[in-house]
C-alpha cells in the first residue's frame, strides 16, 4: 500500500511538469537584465559612494526638485544666487556632475553621486 500511494505522489508530480509547456526554473542570477529604478521613468537615479543613492525629478521649470529616498520624499527649492544649491530645512543637494552630494545635516551625507545612464 505504501508503495502505490509513492507510485501516486510520483506519477502526479512528473504529470504536472511534464504537463505545463511553460514550466521553467527561475534565473535568479540572470545577466543582461537591468531592474527599473522605483522613482519611474522621468526620475534621474543617482548612485553614490558606500552603495547610497536616490532619485531626483526636477520641475521643468528647474526651480523645484523632489529627492526620492527609499523611506521617504523631500521636496527642495532652488537657491535664488547659486543656481546649483536646492534646500529644504536642513536638506541641501548641489548638482555638479559626478560631484553631487545630498547631506541632510548629522543624518544623510551622500557623496560622488553620479546619474546614471539609460541602457
């Protein structure tokens, strides 16, 4: 008896795989393939030092930037003299190439950004 219901489990088990035409193991470490960054198409995501980054839309205008963090989203204004400074509170961004850095006071300070390209 113990052996039918072995047979049983078996027969079930290789129907099922051999029955589904699209069955296929999972590729986990799949190269070639890019994930969409989750600040969306119209962000820029700028990766930095430590494994740091964060996400940027600017207004189109350019007087506005939301920096997308992965707890949270700070909306900055441009500085009326140096047009490359955006701050809200204790939040400051300067954009400068390669160069940018985000420092949030003692809490974030992020270095060497750099935006990353499209593939």
């Amino acid at each position: 008896m113990k052996n039918a219901y072995q047979f049983l489990l078996l027969a079930m088990v290789s129907a099922f795989l051999f029955g589904c035409k699209s069955f296929e193991m999972p590729r986990v470490f799949e190269k070639g393939t890019r994930e969409t960054p989750r600040y969306g198409k119209d962000a820029i995501h700028y990766q930095c030092e430590n494994f740091q980054s964060f996400g940027l839309k600017l207004s189109k205008d350019g007087e506005d930037a939301w920096v997308m963090l992965p707890d949270h989203e700070v909306g900055l204004v441009r500085d009326a003299k140096d047009k490359q400074l955006y701050h809200y509170g204790t939040m400051d961004l300067r954009l400068n190439g390669d160069q940018t850095t985000l420092d949030d006071s003692d809490h974030l300070h992020l270095k060497n950004c750099k935006p990353q390209q499209d593939s």
